[in-house]
C-alpha cells in the first residue's frame, strides 16, 4: 500500500493535474509565442537554412566546396560544410521557393520536438503507457509546449538548422527494434551530418552488431553516392577538407560548447588536439563508459541513447549550442525517471536555468569578436556551462542506476501517480 503524499506532493500532483487539462491549449499558446519571436526577430533570417538552400544545388555543378552563402555575415563567409550526400538531400528542398522552404523546415522542426517527446515518454513510461496512453499524451503535449522555449530548441529555429530532423531521425533508428532499420537510420544520417555515427557505439554496448554492420553499409552507400555525383569533389571533402574544424566556424566563439571550445577559452588559444584536449576526452570517455555500461545493465534505453549523443556532443571539435537538442529528452528522463529524487532534483536545478536562458546571448554580448579566443576568467567560467553539467550528469548516471537497481526508489510524487493513474 503506498503511503499517503506528503502536502509538497498533493500540490505537484494538482498543478500537474491542471497542466495537463489544458495541454493542448498550452502548446497552441506556446507555438504562436515561438512563430511571433522568430518572424519578429534574428530567426525570420535562417541563416544555415540559406546556406543549405543557396549551395545544395552546386552539388551538381562541382562547386560546392568554393562557393560561400550569399547571405553570410560580413565577418564569416559561410560555406557548405556537410558531405556531398548532404546537399543531396538537401535538393529537394532547394526547389521550393525561400520562405516556402523556411516555413517547411520550421515545421518538420517542431513535430521532430514533439516526435522526440513522444519516443522519449515511452521509453520513461514502459508498460504505463499501455494502460494510461491518454495520460501520457497528455503529457507528450504538455512537454512539447516547454520544450519549445529550450535554447538549443530555439536557437536551432532561429538559425535555420537541421539539428531537430536529424535528432528525431537517430533516437528513432537508435531504440528501433528492427536492425535493418536502426542501422540504416544511423549510417544516412552520418552521411549527412558525421556526428551520429557516435551512435554506433551504443549499437556495440548493447551487442546489436547487425545494427551496427548496417549503419557501416548505409554510411558507405552515402560516401559512394558522393563520389557517383562528383568524384573530385567527393575527394576534395574526405582527404582535405574533413577534419578542418575552423572551416566550420570559430572555435572560441560562445557557441561553440564542446570540450576544445570551452578549453580553448580558457586558456586562450585553440587547444587543438593538444594534451589538455586528449586528457579532456579521456575523462570523458571514462565517464561515459561507465554511464553506458550501467544504463545497458539496468535496460533503461533512453539515458544509454542520451549517454552516447552526449559524448559526441562533447568530443565534437564544434557543437554549437543548438546541437544541444539532445537535452530535451534529458529533461524528460530526469522528471519521470523513478531513480533518487533528491540527485535528479539537483540535475534539474543545475539544467533548468542554463537551458532555458539565453546563456550563450549573454556570453556572445561580452566577446570582442566571434573570432577572439582568450576570454576573461568569469565568462571562460560560464563558457563551460554546457560541457561541465554534462560531465557532471554522465558521472552521477553510474550511481543513479545503481541505487535504482538496488531498491527502486521511487518518489512520493511517482507514488502517487501509479496509485492514482492520474
């Protein structure tokens, strides 16, 4: 019999009650709120969307790499930085007219927040969902209309960025139960965007090897369709350009929160591949590991796909801020996941601000240029909000799970909510 909620509890649970009554009037709300900031401010340019519209179609031309965005900022030509099976998929989208194709992407983005929502939630959620599905619907709505305010969320609108559709595309593949398609999912989308190839690790945690033999096949198939469309040009990206990380962008500009970022703010020039870089991934290649073992051990799905994206996130020479999406399921795992309230409480309370700030406009205000690298020591401090909670998080994972596994603590709230189905 479960004990009675303490009074703290009853008046989460009725706040969490009225939340979800009006869920979907909330999400209407929070949409309109998101539409009217973007055509209102920087997000009606859509900058990186420019750049995929303006150069994909060079694919065809054999230019793609020598030709900058039109629409650059005066102190950044802006190239085509993706593989040639980048622009290709991207050509379809290249036929639509500008703000026909602006309005298209943003609304692919945000069904990608509410797709993720719902994937999220049913990994959380288990055989609850089942028995409650309208409740957690509910709920799916609920977390959409917040997590459309998240800064990686919003700052992935206002740059135009394809971080939310490749997102949706590898936490779809990553916990698809078909290998085929799990890996197949994750080799496109590397061939269009490297970075998801880190999730061929969770593929070898969790011994899907056919998984991960697919991701290597499809990956090779977007490699050779490059070089079909254009050999030289497909050479010209894998042997020389791949790899030249201020090509991307500047690697101490406030966006940039990965580890040689933060590292090189502080200590005032590009650490590289450096020894202050390697000892960096090594702790979190550590960290991680033992984040990823304990997740496989405990079959929660969810972190152990969080665990790997967010190693990538950190081990990336450039992970602007709004490739930190992957925080917004995050956050959902941290509210509904029944491991040591009072940690999870802690992670939410470190996150929250950090997340749904613009930390990174108030850091971008205070730097002389995108392009200076040494920053005064309070702002190089700041500078290392992103990498440093995730440090922190992947470090408490091993001992949440642990606990979990032991006694399946469970909150007063969580309690609460299975007895009542509320």
């Amino acid at each position: 019999m479960s004990r009675d909620p303490s009074p703290a509890v009853r008046v989460l649970v009725n706040a969490e009650r009225w939340l979800l009554a009006v869920a979907p009037v909330l999400l209407v709300v929070s949409a309109l709120g998101r539409t009217w900031t973007i055509v209102t401010g920087f997000g009606n340019e859509t900058i990186d969307l420019y750049v995929y519209w303006a150069l994909a179609p060079h694919v065809l031309s054999g230019d793609l790499y020598e030709v900058t965005s039109p629409n650059s900022p005066p102190d950044f030509p802006l190239p085509f930085t993706y593989p040639p099976f980048g622009a290709l998929v991207f050509l379809p989208m290249t036929w639509l007219p500008w703000v026909a194709a602006q309005w298209a992407l943003r609304l692919l983005s945000a069904l990608c927040v509410y797709w993720m929502v719902r994937v999220a939630l049913r990994l959380v959620a288990g055989e609850g969902w089942t028995a409650d599905a309208a409740l957690w619907r509910r709920r799916a709505l609920l977390w959409t209309a917040v997590l459309l305010w998240l800064q990686p969320v919003v700052h992935t609108f206002d740059f135009g960025q394809v971080n939310l559709l490749l997102a949706a595309v590898v936490l779809g593949a990553m916990t698809a139960r078909d290998s085929r398609l799990a890996g197949t999912g994750i080799g496109l989308a590397a061939g269009v965007k490297l970075v998801p190839a880190i999730s061929g690790l969770y593929f070898l945690a969790t011994r899907r090897f056919a998984a991960a033999v697919w991701s290597v096949v499809a990956f090779a198939v977007s490699v050779g369709l490059g070089f079909l469309v254009d050999p030289a040009q497909a050479r010209h990206y894998w042997f020389e350009l791949l790899g030249a990380a201020d090509r991307v962008g500047p690697i101490g500009t406030a966006h940039n929160q990965s580890l040689r970022g933060a590292l090189s703010r502080t200590l005032g020039y590009d650490v590289e591949m450096t020894w202050p870089w390697v000892v960096a991934v090594v702790i979190s290649l550590v960290l991680a590991g033992f984040a990823l073992r304990a997740a496989v051990r405990a079959g929660d799905v969810l972190i152990g796909v969080l665990v790997v994206q967010v190693l990538g996130l950190l081990l990336s020479p450039i992970s602007w801020d709004h490739h930190w999406v992957w925080i917004a399921p995050l956050l959902i795992w941290l509210v509904h996941t029944r491991v040591v309230p009072w940690v999870r409480g802690v992670l939410l309370v470190l996150w929250c601000p950090v997340m749904f700030w613009d930390l990174i406009a108030f850091q971008l205000d205070r730097q002389p240029t995108i392009w200076t690298i040494p920053r005064p020591g309070w702002l190089s401090a700041i500078g290392w909000a992103y990498p440093a909670l995730a440090l922190l998080t992947l470090a408490v994972i091993p001992f949440l799970l642990k606990a979990a596994r032991r006694g399946r603590t469970e909150s007063p709230l969580a309690d609460h909510l299975e007895v009542t189905g509320k």
